[in-house]
C-alpha cells in the first residue's frame, strides 16, 4: 500500500491555505470511487488520506472556490484543482505539494 499527503500553499498570500477540502478518489472501470476526505490543517496539509494500492490510478481533488470564499472577495478563477496520477509500484509514499492562488496554480511530485 501507498499513503498519499498533499500540502496547499497560498502563494497570494504567502502561506499555508487551511481548510481546502481534499477528496481521495480511485479509478475504476465505473468511474471514480471516492476512499476518502479530508481537508488541510492550519499548516496547509492534509496527511489523514487513505493509502492506495501499487499500480493504482487515482484523483486529489481540491475544492478551492470553499477556500477562496473565506479568504478572498473574488471568487477563484479554477474553482478545483484536479490532479490525477499513477501510484508506481515501488513507491510507500507520494506527496503531492499545490502552489495555490485565486487565478493559478502548480503542483508537483513532492519528497
């Protein structure tokens, strides 16, 4: 099994954004099945997600309109951000860091 952390920085603002909602979602042959929820701590990470298994395809979505809507008059340019990628097998851990701001944003494979 793979556990999977993310971390949500608010570059507008130049810290961690807390309490982005995070959904954990797996790929099936149906569609997404959700394993869990979450949300980002006054840090900005979320480290409670479910593990995944080897091999997987799974989703982070993040609902960034809930964030902005306390945070900023202007509501979001992306209102989520949707990350999907491939657990490898080898991996026991992805962390997966979101450059956050009301018109852009970035992520990467993080350590």
């Amino acid at each position: 099994m793979t556990g999977i952390s993310t971390h949500v920085l608010d570059t507008s603002l130049g810290h961690p954004a807390e309490g982005v909602p995070v959904e954990l979602a797996l790929h099936t042959e149906g569609g997404w099945q959700v394993l869990g929820t979450s949300a980002t701590d006054s840090d900005g990470r979320a480290e409670d997600l479910p593990a995944v298994e080897a091999g997987s395809v799974v989703r982070l979505l993040f609902d960034t309109a809930a964030y902005f809507a306390r945070t900023s008059e202007e509501p979001p340019f992306f209102p989520e951000v949707t990350i999907v990628l491939t657990v490898a097998p080898a991996q026991h851990h992805y962390h997966v860091p979101l450059l956050l701001n009301p018109f852009g944003y970035s992520v990467y494979r993080g350590s």
